[in-house]
C-alpha cells in the first residue's frame, strides 16, 4: 500500500472524528491509440483531468491512465500501465504526472516528472527520473507545484526545482491566475501560502482531504466522507453542497466553477452544475 493510500485509508476510516487523524507519510487519440481494458476495471484513481482540446476525461490510475465517458468502458490511454501519480493537466494535450513504473516496463521505480504532448499517448521524463514521486501535483500560470516526501518543490521549467516548506499534506490547489498562492491539505484543516509553499499559516476552516481552485471565488474540496464545499474566500470559510456518491474520495478536479470531476471509492462522477448533482462517468472496483 502506498503512503498515499495509507494516508487515504486513515482520513476515511476516522472521518467522524476527523480532529484525530494522524496524517501518515507518505487530444483525443485514435482508436489505435486507445484500447478497452475490460479486464481491469479502474481502481486506485489518483488523479482526474479534463483535456481542453477536446473535453475529454482522464483518470489517472494505479494501472495506468485511462479515458472514460458516460456509457462507454473506459479506455487505456497508449500502452503504459505505470502507477501514474499527481496527474494534471497543463494545456491542450499536454500532462504532468508522476508515480512509479510499471513492473517490467523498464520505467524507473519513481517516476519524477514526466510530461506528454499527444494527450498521453506517450510520455518523456522531465527532471528526477528514479529519485522523486510527487503525490500531488499542481500547475498555475506557468508554474508546477509538487508535494514529494513531505515537502513543497516548485518548477517553472520542468527540469530544476526549489525545495520549499515541509509538511504533511496529501493535497495541493494552486491559486487560479497565477500568483503564489497555495493550498495544502492536512489534518488540521487546509493550510494557505501566499509566497509559493515557502510558509504557510495556520488551518482554517474545515478538514478537507482534496482541493480544487479554478476561479477566484470557486474553492471546491471534499471531506474524507464525501462531502463537497465550496469556498468563495480562499478557504477560510467553506458552504456545504452534497456528498458525491460512492463513499470516500479519491481525487477532485474542478475546471471552472460549475463543470466539478470527482473520484470516490464507488466510481467516477462528473457535475455540470457546480456540484449541485452528479452524474457517474465509470464505476471503481473495490
């Protein structure tokens, strides 16, 4: 089990008596480019992301990345079945990510970060093949935020990074239009920067285990139970919507402030209207 999972496994399992936790440490292709994986049904979802030249949804995977859409299996994206981690997406068919190879596929344990142009056909090493595995990911105006081995690292050219703040966290949420604005989320409650991971103040507001930031006043994060908020003033204060079906979340991706992507233990569930009702996409193994 990996110290994302562990981590997963405890904030769940102690959702109503969340002060308690003890955070653990941690474009489109072809038909030929694509292929059903029926056999293996997603499971161990550790990232979501929407490709902007398309309106496609990737789920990023413990088995690989796939594609999934309402009423159709999901698909394998090209033929890695790495343990992708810290997934993004950053431009039209562009993707970060992270995690570790795949055993036999001649990838290195840790992964550091790699980088597809062709909507994750394929994917190059960027920078720390073999010594880093970010968690968790984030991009925003030109910049990446990382979270590997409990501390922020920061890139802006995808091959040297700046090792910042130490924490521990299992998510992060760059501020929307750049800046350095950050957000982490830990035990306490989710912690805030404004100089890009080098401090961070103190919790505010409720726990939550994943966040999402697309817009100014459109903070999304959901609770080991389940349960999605929204944010208007940078997660000092947080407004309940609903809780996302299928049990304790996996990963939350919010691309503006109505179109919200979640992963839950149940499946993957995709909300057209701010979160207000949501409409599964793929079931998740257990």
């Amino acid at each position: 089990m990996t110290a994302r999972l562990r981590f997963r496994t405890v904030f769940a399992a102690t959702a109503a008596t969340l002060a308690a936790v003890t955070l653990a440490a941690c474009g489109a292709g072809s038909s030929g480019d694509e292929s059903a994986d029926a056999s293996a049904p997603l499971a161990h979802v550790h990232g979501l992301g929407v490709d902007p030249a398309d309106g496609r949804v990737y789920v990023a995977t413990h088995d690989g990345l796939y594609s999934v859409g309402a009423g159709t299996d999901p698909k394998l994206v090209g033929d890695r079945k790495d343990d992708f981690m810290g997934f993004t997406v950053t431009g039209k068919g562009t993707f970060i990510a992270s995690g570790h190879g795949a055993l036999g596929g001649g990838q290195p344990g840790n992964l550091g970060l790699i980088e597809s142009t062709d909507a994750g056909r394929t994917w190059a090493s960027r920078s720390l093949a073999g010594e880093a595995d970010f968690h968790s990911l984030d991009s925003a105006g030109g910049t990446v935020y990382g979270y590997e081995g409990g501390q922020i690292r920061v890139t802006s050219d995808l091959k040297t990074w700046d090792d910042r703040a130490s924490l521990k966290a299992l998510d992060l949420a760059a501020g929307p239009g750049g800046g350095e604005r950050l957000l982490a989320t830990t035990s306490e409650g989710v912690v805030a920067s404004a100089d890009g991971g080098r401090t961070f103040g103190k919790a505010a507001g409720a726990v939550q285990a994943f966040v999402s930031w697309p817009e100014e006043k459109a903070l999304f994060g959901i609770d080991p139970a389940g349960k999605l908020s929204r944010s208007e003033d940078g997660g000092k204060s947080w407004t309940v919507i609903t809780t996302v079906p299928g049990g304790a979340p996996q990963a939350l991706t919010a691309l503006d402030a109505r179109h919200v992507l979640v992963a839950t233990q149940g499946g993957v569930y995709e909300s057209s209207d701010g979160g207000q009702t949501f409409t599964p996409l793929s079931p998740l193994s257990s």
